[in-house]
C-alpha cells in the first residue's frame, strides 16, 4: 500500500464553483494531486489512499479520503475529480467517515487525528524541499504514506504535528515543484522498486 | 533547452467548451501535459518549448506552440490553459506560427512540418512503453525534445514519421502512464542531471 496525504491551507470547505477551482482555495492543487496519485492511462491504481485535508472557510476542518480499490466513475481530469470533492464538502462532516460516492468518504478530522489513523497502517514521510533525496531512501520503504502541502506549503503549526509522527523528511528535488508533480514522482520512484 | 510534442489524436482543431475539456477530443489531457512541462511551483521554467499536435475535427491539422520564456498570464490549471488552447484554435491557422497570445503560437503544420522545424534545435525522442530506459540515457542528452502521444498513443502512419527523425526510443515507466506524468518524469529526470 502507499498513501498521499496532501494539506489545502485554504481549500474551501463549502461546496464551490467547478469552474473557478483556483478561486476555491486552489482546489485545482488538490484535484491534481488526486489525479497523479490514482491514475493510470485508462485504469486505477490498486492500493492507493489519498487523504486531503481542507483547511480554508468556512468550515475547516474537513478531510476527504479517497480509497483506489473502491473508486467508481471518477476520470483524471480537474473538473470531474473537482466534482467529487464538490460533493463531499456539501456533506455535514461528522468525526467518522462517511461515504459520499463509491471510494470517497469525507469528515471533520484535524491533521492530528488523521496522523494517528494513518499511523496504524503506514510509515509516514514528510516531503519538503530540503529533506533527504527520495532516491535513496525508496528502497528501504514499507507502506509509505506521503504528506506534503499547495501551493502554501505546510505552515509551522501543522508541520510540528507531522514530524511527531513523521519516519524521516524526504526531498524529490532540489527544484520547487508543484505538489502534484512531487505525486507523480513518488509514485514513478515507488513503482521502480515495485512497492 | 528541452521541448515537448504531443500528438492530440481527437482533439478539437476548433473553440471548444471549457467546462467540457475531456469532451473535446481529450484536451484535458494536453492541457495537464502543458502544465507539467511549463510550470514550478509559482513559477514557469525556462527555456521549454511544448508543442501540440491537434489532429480532431473539424480542421486538421493545427499546431500549437508555446515558449516558456515568453509566456504572460498562464496558470497551472486545466481550465486556465484550456482557454489559451481554445483561443489558438479560434484563429485561421496558416502555414508559419501566429502568436495568439505572448508565447503562444498557432499554424497548421503537419507532424512531419513540425518535425522537420525542431530537429533543427533538438535532438528528438520518441516516448513509447518498451523503449530503452531514460535513466540509462538521460545523461547523454543535449537540448532533447521528446514525442509522445495522448491517451489512444501514436498511430501507426505517424510513429513511421517520428521514427525516421528520432535518436531513440525511451520509456519512463513499465507501466503505462498518462501523457502528463511522462511529461513530469522526464522533466524529473532531466533536473537531476542539470540539462
């Protein structure tokens, strides 16, 4: 298994406009990430979690999980993937997940709590564009999960949080790229040692 | 300098609606592949050229070029690219590059017209599943443009054309990855070894 869990600083918790996803709080980055994490060219990847956490107005938190073995009627593009998240903030948010369309599920979780839940199943790293280079730790990798930030990064509260829990701080390059193509990298690194 | 052809099998050489990209021959797909050529995070990269062959109806074949270096007002986002696009389309494509808007180009060019154009600047690669693996070759390349193709591939008649100009055929991946995440892949590997 692996795991991408992504922060939204600002990614609203409302239903929002599919046509102006960066208006959303820079839904977009999320909607991106959510592609490059569970697509491949016409099918799914198998044991893929995406944890999203939406942090902006007007009813933070909210987290969204995406399960890629359950994943029904979801394509790569931003606007459909948009539509299911779309759909999940429209949604009360209770402390348990509950299932807004077949593999999605949404709830009010702060980063601490989903931390301790993905904890139970994953080693989880931390990416950030001064850790470790990736290549030489992805051998060495057991059911990783990945956190990372948008467009914003992770602010210092919330990264405290994720190095409490976090296995080690990792780097895809000495660039600084956009979160989706930090996804896309993980998953060709991963896919090259065949975790 | 690098650069990037992909070949859009369906997609529209017409305005298109923007709230329907994948319907409209699968722009979504060049739109992702722009972005993961073009942009960091907050940033655009330098010197990368992506060149779109749109090869749907109603009037085929159109090229677009854009020229990052040059580039005003793009943004990551499918929708935001999809309006460039749709404007290049919009305009009576002739035989030499129009600028639609700064850094972006339109004309009609066949595949072999825009090959025999780049291989001027670029030593051309040809991205297919079983080809040799880019890590094994990514050190040699000096100024590369690779060729690839949107989710149906490369059609037998234009891969004959590619072949004739192309140094090598490269795969990213054994599995079979969308466009985009080529794209990021190469972009990936080329930053590590500073091209």
């Amino acid at each position: 298994m692996r795991g991408f869990l992504i922060v939204g600083n600002e990614a609203f918790t409302e239903p929002f406009n599919l046509s102006d996803l960066p208006g959303a709080g820079r839904m977009d980055i999320l909607c991106r990430c959510v592609s490059q994490a569970l697509f491949l060219s016409h099918s799914i990847r198998k044991r893929v979690e995406v944890y999203l956490l939406l942090l902006g107005e007007p009813d933070p938190p909210k987290a969204i999980r995406i399960i890629s073995d359950e994943l029904r009627r979801m394509s790569p593009d931003e606007r459909n993937i948009g539509g299911h998240l779309r759909k999940a903030v429209s949604f009360k948010a209770s402390k348990d997940w509950m299932e807004v369309n077949s593999g999605v599920y949404v709830a009010r979780k702060t980063l601490r709590d989903l931390l301790v839940e993905v904890s139970e199943s994953y080693e989880i790293y931390y990416l950030r564009e001064d850790g470790k280079d990736i290549r030489e730790e992805v051998t060495k990798m057991k059911n990783p999960l990945f956190v990372l930030g948008d467009h914003i990064g992770v602010r210092r509260a919330e990264e405290d949080v994720i190095l409490e829990f976090s296995s080690g701080v990792l780097s895809v390059s000495g660039l600084s790229l956009m979160a989706e193509q930090c996804v896309a990298i993980v998953n060709y690194e991963l896919d090259r040692t065949n975790i």
